[in-house]
C-alpha cells in the first residue's frame, strides 16, 4: 500500500532504480485496489439491471414456442397498432420538449435578468414542482382539469367558454402535464448557460451598431446553445421512455411505448412483445444519446431523474 | 410611469418594451407552483368533490388517512424502504465515486457510464427487468428486493453528487496526511470526509427522495404484503379521483419540502471561496 513511504536514504540512487519496477508495482496494485471500492456499486447495478435487461433481449428473440424466432420484433412491423404507439410516443416527446422550449426559454431569459435576491426567488418556483412528488403533480392537475375542475369552472364562470372543454383523459392533459413536469429539466441548464454569458458582449454588439434583436440572435442566444441543448436532449429522452403521467391523464386514448410494455406484461403475460417493445426503446434512447454525445457535453446532462 | 422607459438591457430595450416578457414569465411561475399547492387547501375540503375554495373545512380526509390501517401500512412501507435505501446507496454509492476518482485505471470512465446507466435505461425496463430477476432470487414483494431496486436507482445521484464534492477538493491534503502515517482509511474519514461531508450530505437526503417517490419499479416489484405508498396511489388514482389522495399528497409535499430544506441548510458549503 504505502509505495512512497519506503524510498531508499538520500545519496543511493543505484538502489532507488533497482527500486523502480516495484514501485510501479505497487502503484497498479494500489490503484487497483482503489478502484475496487467501486465494485459493490457496480456489482449491484450489475446484478439488478444489467443481467436482467439483458436476459429480456434474449427473450425478446423467443417465440411463442420457445425457439428463436423475430415474431416479436416482425408483429410491431407488421401490426398497425405498434407503429401507432410509436408515432404518439414520438409526437408527445417532440410535442413536450418543443412546448418547453417555447416556455422555458423566456423564463430562463427573465430569470437571469433579475437581480440576484429576486432570482432567487423565482429559482424557487421552478424548484418546487421540481421536489414534489411525480404522482401528487399529476394528481393536481387531474383534479384541476377534470370536467368539473377548477380550469373549467372558471373558464366557464368568466365566460371564456360556454360547455365544460374537455381537458383531461386525453392527448391535451397529457401535455399539460408531461410540459409541467419537465419544465424544470429544461429551465435549471438553459438559466446555467444564460448567467455564464458576460453581459459585456451585448453592450459591445450594440456599441458596434446591432440591433437589439439582432444582438440577441447573433450574440446571446447562440451562447445559450450548450445549455438549450443539453436540456432539450434531456426531456426529449425522459419523455421517450415516461409512464406515469400519461397512463394517468391520457385516460387510456394516449398509448405510449412504455404503457403497451407494461399492458403486455399485466394483460396478456407475453414476456417476448414486452421485451421486444422494451429493447427497441432502449436501443431508440441510447442511439439518440449517442448521436448526440458526438455534439454536446454529456456530462451536463447529469443530474435528473426519471419517472 | 418613467419606469417603463428606463432601459433595461445592455442593449438599451427599455421596461415598457419589454413587458410581455415580465408578464409571460409571472404566468408561467404561477403555472408552476400553484397546481401542486391547490392540492393543500383541498385536501382540507368538507365535501366528497374536490373544490376550491372549499365551502366547509375539516380534517375528515386525513381521518381517513390516518384511519386506514391499508394506507398506514402502505406508508410504513415507503419510509422504511427509503430510510434503508439511503442508508445502503450512500456508502456504496460514496465508496464508488471515490474510489473512480482516486484511481486513474484505464477503465474508470466505462466504470462511470456503467454507474451512470440506471439514469439512461427507460424505467419500465429496470422494472420488468427487476420483477423477473426476483422471481428467480426469491425476493419479489419484500422489503429487501426493494431497497435494492431503490438503491440501485440512487447510485448515479449518489456518484454524481459526490463525485462533484470530490472535484473541488484537493486530494494533496489526503496525500500529506497519509505520508505522515495515517493509513488510507483513516486519512480519507478525518481528512476527506469531512471536507466533502455538504455532497454526502445532499446525496443522502436525494437517495431518500428517489425511493420515496418511486412509482415505476414499485409497481412490479412491491405488493402482497409490502405495497409502497405511491403504489397504492397510483393504483387509486386509475380509479377514481378519492379526496383522501388529497390529504396523502399535502403530506408528501410535507415530507420532500421538509427533505429539500434540511438538504439546503445542511448540505449547503459556507465555507468561502
């Protein structure tokens, strides 16, 4: 262990050569060692997910008789109700990340704006939602947007709109809430990038004759672009794979890859279907990763969390 | 108003023309917080629908609650999980991000994507995976098998945050300590720890969070006689639209806020810079 503690007395430096080969020994060993600490870490995430994911690839090979077979993977090409759950999963995860986007973006903007004590405070309202429970989000804005919801009974009462509008149950209350959700994935990269601009810039583009939009476009927001991409990647790849949020609130109408895996296990005990849907999202996720690894920094993009 | 034209920006844009953004940016704050915390004053409701404001109050909801021997144990449950889950995912995941950062093996970072995989991979994946996994191992719907699907799904928090700690610290200070004869161990509980205590601290403090709000993996992998909260939850939310989630959430809210509050006082550094 302790290679450096034995080093041989000062004005012998024959035996301090003959010593080298051992000491780089020991550094191995050591590093080694230490890199050992690790292995409960990895040994758990080995024998919890990895294994078992990857026993539901070679399942999802297996046909209905046991043998191997593509049946699982040829019924989502042959089936037109797969493609459709693709095309919705697709379109809700575009839909969210480009709605947060059109949203986050400008509270971003305005959040860096403010002086500190004031932003502070306006980081709380995104860090809020961001703390509370997943399920009691999604449960609030059942109970807001249902029939005889607070949203309806208001819009109804200040005469915006005669009938009660349906707003849950549906594609509309699963973006309301998939947006919600999300916002803060978004907004938390995007204010980082935007308080790391040096404010001098946009004095020079002006003092240079732009202007102000044209500051912006050309100055300002390509700067911000690290961060807008990092938490878009981010949301658009939670979204890809979510679960609870629209089984809740798409009642049924919005089916996404996630809900027919889970409907294939608890429905109809077909472990193959499931896997197979499981692997193609798996595979859709870490190939999006991957492209995107090849043009951003991943490293910003740690620190979610997933539901 | 002599505000509204004062400028605002480095670029001379005064207040006034930019209104709409104060005004869209005050929307979408108040979109924000106030779905999660209507809930509250609802959940205080006297009547079957959930209103708001409510007409008459009381606390009959959270009778309800706290009446019910099925929702009690089901919280039990939850916290015991997430207690033993951020007791197992700290050290672990402590261990690992130290030991990635001290060693400089040639594999370390395909270590850390590893570690980082439970974050990438879709849950319902980990939870099918999961389910079938205990099934073979005998812990389907036990307290064990859930901590460790838990833990497992706290590790890359665990690491990130601590692995943050460990980038601002200088690990020559452990280096002295050691050539001055403390072993590694010792060094790195008095000399390191102590120094990166605010990441372990807030690592913890998320390790408990994750567990707690789980719902994915629970659902496949709690039941029988350990069902979590949030999976009792779900479970009533695909049915009917019960107050008495009401009242379960306002607590919820109680708990993470209380869990995100001691993590900003305690894990906060206010040593300067």
């Amino acid at each position: 262990m302790q290679a450096n503690s034995d080093t041989a007395p000062p004005g012998t430096a024959a035996p301090e050569r003959l010593n080298e080969a051992g000491l780089r020994r020991d550094g191995r060993l050591e590093r080694l060692a230490l890199f050992g600490l690790a292995s409960p870490a990895m040994l758990l995430i080995l024998v919890i997910l990895v294994i078992p994911v990857g026993w539901l690839f070679y399942v999802s090979f297996l046909g209905a008789d046991g043998s191997f077979s593509l049946e699982n993977y040829e019924r989502m090409i042959s089936r037109k109700s797969y493609a459709r759950i693709f095309v919705t999963t697709f379109q809700v995860s575009l839909l969210t990340t480009g709605i947060c986007i059109l949203i986050g973006y400008p509270l971003a903007y305005f959040m860096s704006q403010l002086p500190d004590r004031l932003a502070n405070i306006a980081l709380i309202t995104v860090l809020l939602p961001f703390w509370t429970s997943l399920l009691v989000r999604t449960y609030a804005w059942l109970v807001l947007l249902q029939r005889q919801g607070l949203v309806n009974d208001w819009g109804i009462s200040l005469g915006l709109w005669e009938e009660p509008l349906k707003l849950v149950h549906n594609m509309t209350g699963t973006l309301i809430g998939m947006v919600h959700i999300m916002l803060p994935f978004l907004i938390l990269p995007v204010y980082g990038s935007m308080k790391a601009i040096n404010r001098d810039l946009m004095k020079a583009a002006s003092n240079l004759g732009a202007h102000p939009r044209r500051a912006f476009w050309d100055v300002f927001f390509p700067l911000t672009m690290p961060g807008l991409s990092a938490g878009a990647l981010m949301v658009f790849i939670l979204c890809l794979g979510f679960f609870v949020t629209p089984a809740v609130l798409g009642g049924g109408k919005v089916i996404m890859v996630s809900m027919q895996i889970v409907r294939n296990i608890e429905l109809f005990v077909n472990w193959g279907a499931a896997s197979a849907l499981g692997v193609v999202l798996l595979v859709l996720t870490m190939a999006i990763l991957w492209i995107a690894s090849r043009f951003l920094k991943l490293e910003n993009l740690a620190g979610g969390g997933h539901g | 108003m002599s505000w509204l034209n004062k400028p605002a920006t480095e670029t001379q844009i005064t207040h006034g023309q930019r209104l709409w953004l104060y005004i869209l940016a005050v929307i979408i704050m108040i979109l924000l917080v106030t779905p999660t915390l209507i809930v509250i004053p609802m959940s205080f409701s006297d009547s079957q629908y959930l209103e708001f404001p409510p007409e008459t109050w009381s606390t009959r909801w959270y009778n309800s609650y706290f009446g019910s021997p099925e929702w009690m144990r089901a919280t039990a449950t939850s916290l015991k999980v997430a207690v033993l889950t951020m007791l197992v995912a700290t050290p672990v995941g402590v261990l690992a991000a130290y030991g990635l950062h001290a060693s400089n093996v040639a594999f370390v970072r395909a270590a850390f994507v590893l570690m980082l995989t439970p974050m990438m991979v879709p849950l319902v994946l980990i939870a099918i995976g999961a389910f079938y996994a205990y099934v073979q191992l005998k812990i389907l719907y036990t307290v064990t098998g859930l901590v460790l699907a838990h833990t497992v799904l706290a590790l890359p928090l665990v690491v990130i945050v601590t692995g943050s700690a460990l980038k601002s610290y200088d690990m020559a200070q452990e280096n002295a300590a050691r050539s001055l004869g403390a072993p590694r161990w010792k060094a790195f509980m008095t000399v390191t720890l102590p120094q990166i205590k605010f990441g372990v601290i807030t690592a913890a403090l998320l390790s408990f969070l994750t567990s707690f709000d789980e719902v994915v993996v629970a659902m496949f992998i709690s039941g029988g006689d350990n069902p979590t909260l949030t999976r009792n939850m779900f479970n009533a939310l695909r049915d009917q639209i019960d107050p008495t989630i009401a009242s379960i959430s306002t607590i919820m809210i109680l708990v993470t806020t209380c869990m995100m509050v001691l993590a900003q006082t305690l894990g906060r550094d206010r040593r300067p810079k």
